[in-house]
C-alpha cells in the first residue's frame, strides 16, 4: 500500500528535503485520488519551514494525546516492552531496521512497515491502535492541524480498506 508509505513520510518532521518534494506527492495524490491530503500537501509548501517545524513540536511533540509514539498512549502497560520487541521482529522480517532517533513504536516507521503488507494484513495490524488513531485525529481537528487528514483515514477502517 504505497500510500501508507506516503503518511510515513508525511508525517516525518518538516524539513526542506521534505518540501523538495511535495510535487512529486501531490502527483501521486492525484494520480491515487487522495485528493484529501491537498491541504496538508498546500500547508507543507506554502508555509515557513520554521513554522511547520514549530507547529510539529507542539502538536506531536508536546502535546502527550498526539504522540506518535504509539506505545505511549498505553501509560502504565506492563507489556510495553514486550511490545517494542515485537515491533522490532516484525520489521527484521521485512528487512527493516528502526531508525536509530526513534523507538520502534514510531508511527512513521509502523506505516513504513504496514506499506509492505498486503490490505487485509494491514486492517488487522493497524486494529489495535484504531482508538489511539481516532483520538489524536480528535485532537488535531481541535487544533485544526492540517496533519488531521492522515488521521481520518488511519482512525476509519472503511476509508483505510479503499486506499490504493
């Protein structure tokens, strides 16, 4: 599912290897009918670099509902660990390697992951965290974040099972 590997790199933090290629993005939204991600792809080029990066911060940096550090959601889960492990053996499988600034639980490298899956496989491991994707989607709408659109489709099975 290559879109899944375009929200991995979307949701990256803002940078301009980044914006050096959002018309290569908006290409493939249209060509796929993403037409959905034109908000954030028009967010990510015409605003200030800082700015995005400042916004990013905030949103999912220092606001703990919008951790894209999935684990974090679960607070006091004694199986944390246990949980990193298997996010590890999963990618290892695929060829995969965690990377190195980021726990394995990170929501891009997940997606990155999920991309090489084939759609039914993907439903059933994105199952587990569809609340926690459905409550930071309800809180970047409170935010009106343009990132918000990455996670209407993540939160909505029906919507996710239609993704090229």
């Amino acid at each position: 599912m290559k879109t899944l590997k375009l929200f991995s790199v979307l949701l990256l933090y803002p940078g301009e290897e980044l914006t050096n290629y959002i018309s290569e993005f908006r290409a493939f939204a249209v060509k796929n009918k993403l037409e959905f991600l034109m908000p954030l792809l028009d967010y990510m080029e015409k605003i200030d670099i800082l700015d995005q990066q400042k916004h990013y911060t905030f949103v999912f940096d220092l606001t703990p509902s919008c951790s894209l550090y999935l684990l974090e959601h679960f607070k006091d889960d004694k199986t944390k660990g246990q949980k990193l492990l298997d996010f590890i053996e999963k990618y290892s499988k695929l060829g995969l390697k965690p990377q190195q600034n980021h726990t394995p639980d990170f929501l891009p490298m997940y997606l990155e992951y999920l991309s090489f899956l084939k759609k039914e496989e993907v439903l059933e491991e994105i199952a587990p965290y569809k609340s926690i994707l459905a409550n930071i989607y309800k809180k970047l709408q409170e935010f009106e974040s343009p990132y918000r659109v990455i996670f209407e489709v993540l939160s909505k099975k029906e919507v996710l099972d239609e993704l090229p």
